[in-house]
C-alpha cells in the first residue's frame, strides 16, 4: 500500500459507521468496473447499509467487535 493510500485509509478510519460503510459500498461497486463482483455479494452490502441506516444504534464499535473476537473479556 502506499503512503498516500495508508494516510486515506487512516481518514476514513475516522469517519461514521455510516460514513464508512457508504465508503466501502462505493469502493466496492468502483472494482465492479473493473473486475467482475458477484451479484450477490453487492446485494448483501446493500441490505447491510439498509439495515444499519434503518437501525444505527445496533452498530457495535470496531474495538468491541475485536475484542469479542478475540475472546478477551472486559476488565
């Protein structure tokens, strides 16, 4: 990656959740110009943006989501 594209990925680590994931939907339908994606993987990062727009507040925080994951639990 380059630097240029490691300080943007940095910026758009800063935005919304809703913010990043109309980011995400728009870099993914840019690759569709240029490498095929399944139809059905863009169908489900329209219903995901649908269902977090319809419900924000059931947004979990990166740093959550990762510590569950990584099955730490919270001191």
């Amino acid at each position: 990656m380059t630097e240029g594209a490691k300080q943007l990925t940095l910026q758009a680590l800063k935005l919304r959740d809703d913010e990043r994931l109309a980011l995400a939907l728009a870099l993914w339908q840019s690759l569709s110009e240029s490498e095929p994606v399944v139809a059905s993987e863009l169908e489900y990062a329209r219903k995901k943006l649908a269902e977090h727009q319809a419900a924000p507040e059931n947004t979990l925080p990166w740093a959550e989501a990762k510590r569950r994951l990584s099955g730490k639990t919270h001191s």
